[in-house]
C-alpha cells in the first residue's frame, strides 16, 4: 500500500487507557508526533512506562468534557490524525448513563465538530464490540444489526452513529473501529487475564462465572497496529465500520487454561461457576475480519500463546522495576 508521510501530527484521546495507551506506543514507534491527550486527574504511569523518553511524544491535558479545553488546545495544535479511544463504562463498574451519554455522545460529537473546523485529516473513532450486544452462533458482521445492551454498549453505538453523521456532514474522513476481546501487557488489574496472573502469583483463589461464554481475544498490539495503518493509507476507508479481532472464537474457561499453563499451572486457583454470571451478558461473540484484511491488509498476528507469554514477561518487568 502506498502511504503519506506529511504532516505527522496525532492526538490520541483517553491515552492513559489500556488501549490509548498502546495507541500511543504503537504510533511513535512509526515516526509520528504523539500527543497523548488524558484528564488533568488521570495517571499516565502506563505511557511512562510503555513509551520511551523521546522528543516525538508529550503528555497533554486533552478533557472531552471540557469544551473550553477542548477549544484552547485546537487553537495551540495543529493536528492532522486523532485517534479517540476517550470512553465512560469499559470499567463495568462505571454505570452511570447521564456520563456516558455526556462523555460517549455529546463529548464525541463536539470533539468531531472541533476536528472538522480544525482541518484535521483524518479521525480514527475507536468503537467497541458491545456495540452488537447480541449472540450469534457466525461471526460478527459490520452490516450486522445492533442491539446493544447495558450503558456502555447504548451509548458508544449512538456514538458511533452520531461521530459517522456529524462527519459527513462536515467533510471530515472519519472511520470507525471496533475491537473485540484485548488482553496484554499493563491491563486493568479488574480484567480476565490481569486477574488470572496476579491469583497465580498470590496463590489467591480467583472466583470466576462459569467461563463457557465465547470470545473473540487479540494481543492489544495488533489492534493498535491497526491505528497506525489507518493513519499512513492513501485511500483511507472514511465512513466505514471495521470489525478488528482474531476472527477466531475462545471459551473464556479455556483462555484461563492457557494462562495457568504459562504461568506455570494454578488451575486449582481459578474459581469456575464461584460467581454468577451478569445480566444481560452475551455468551457468544466473535468477529468477522474479512473487512480489515480487504481495506487494510490487517490481520491480528500475534498467536494467543504468544501474546501472553509475552504479556507475562513485560509485566514480570514492570513488577520488578516496581520493586527498585
């Protein structure tokens, strides 16, 4: 693929997640100046920790409930790629649906707005899988009818709608992404895989639902990588919706499997049927990324194993340093 190599300038909102955070690593590692937006209350340890001390990122205040904020940093930086991974309710305890209306609708919308009158070039608006919200034995389809279930999944499916309207009006080459299961490195501690580590480093037995649900998981690079090509294209795919996953469905009992074996074998920890499953929850979800292959040349590359293994040595790392 052919690609543009001028004015390499990218905001990544929300870059003190998970995902933000790897966004960031991930774009600098390929020459782009990163400015890694975050609230003035978030801790960035994960950028401090996954990025280089380097001249081709900074941490800036960047609050997408923040119109003035929002308003004065547009008139100090000229950007050319945003990536908006800013999100309310990945954190399952976070239930509110006033804020996650407030953050994943009207805040996305403003921010789309400033982009297009800021001549920004291209808008990457990082969707999730909950936007299906519905079982299906075939994988997951972007012409898929949605029925989202829960805060979170409701109000970033009305932000995904209202980003794609909002930038077709104004002109402004907006694509959204949606990603299925992501594990790896520096993850929340609340999360699948962070949980299974830290009960077989603990030797803490770790209540769990049953684990027969179905999911579609990826090492988070590989989605990441995503974000890069997106930003380098020549024919970015402006107006689409492109589902990123491994294409390939795993029983979540079966993934802890593979944890404790890297681990070295806690399956005695690990507290399947202990806790009930939550309302509403979908028990199959798996993508189908035959549109990433065909627009992007994209593919989730890393094996789970691998990604894991190399998830438990960078967090072996980080551990220690800790430690120091």
């Amino acid at each position: 693929m052919s690609s543009i190599h001028s004015q390499r300038t990218v905001l990544v909102t929300g870059s003190s997640g998970f995902f933000g955070a790897h966004v960031c690593r991930v774009l600098e590692k390929s020459d782009w100046h990163v400015l890694a937006g975050h609230r003035r209350t978030s801790n960035p340890w994960r950028l401090e920790h996954l990025l280089s001390p380097s001249v081709h990122w900074q941490n800036v205040i960047f609050d997408i409930n923040d119109p003035e904020n929002v308003t004065e940093f547009f008139s100090r930086h000229r950007v050319d790629l945003i990536v908006h991974c800013a999100a309310y309710g990945v954190d399952p305890r976070q239930q509110s649906f006033e804020q996650a209306m407030q953050t994943n609708v009207m805040a996305t919308d403003r921010l789309v707005q400033a982009a297009g009158a800021s001549g920004v070039k291209r808008f990457i608006h990082v969707g999730t899988a909950a936007e299906y919200g519905r079982d299906q034995l075939q994988p997951l389809c972007e012409t898929d009818l949605i029925t989202p279930k829960g805060v979170y999944g409701v109000s970033k499916a009305s932000a995904t709608l209202v980003a794609l309207s909002r930038a077709e009006s104004m002109a402004l080459p907006l694509v959204v992404i949606r990603p299925f299961g992501m594990f790896g490195e520096l993850e929340g501690r609340n999360k699948l895989v962070p949980a299974i580590l830290e009960a077989c480093r603990s030797q803490q037995v770790l209540p769990l639902t049953s684990g027969l649900q179905v999911r579609d998981y990826m090492y988070v690079e590989d989605a990441a990588k995503a974000c890069a090509i997106l930003g380098e294209i020549q024919d970015f795919p402006s107006g689409e919706i492109i589902n990123l996953g491994s294409g390939v469905g795993i029983r979540i009992r079966d993934l802890g499997g593979w944890v404790s074996d890297v681990v070295g074998g806690c399956d005695s920890l690990l507290g399947w049927g202990m806790l009930p499953q939550r309302a509403n929850e979908v028990q199959s979800m798996t993508a189908l990324v035959d549109k990433a292959k065909r627009l992007l040349g994209w593919q989730a590359g890393t094996p789970l194993i691998k990604g894991i293994e190399r998830m438990l040595d960078i967090e072996n790392n980080f551990a220690n340093r800790k430690r120091l």
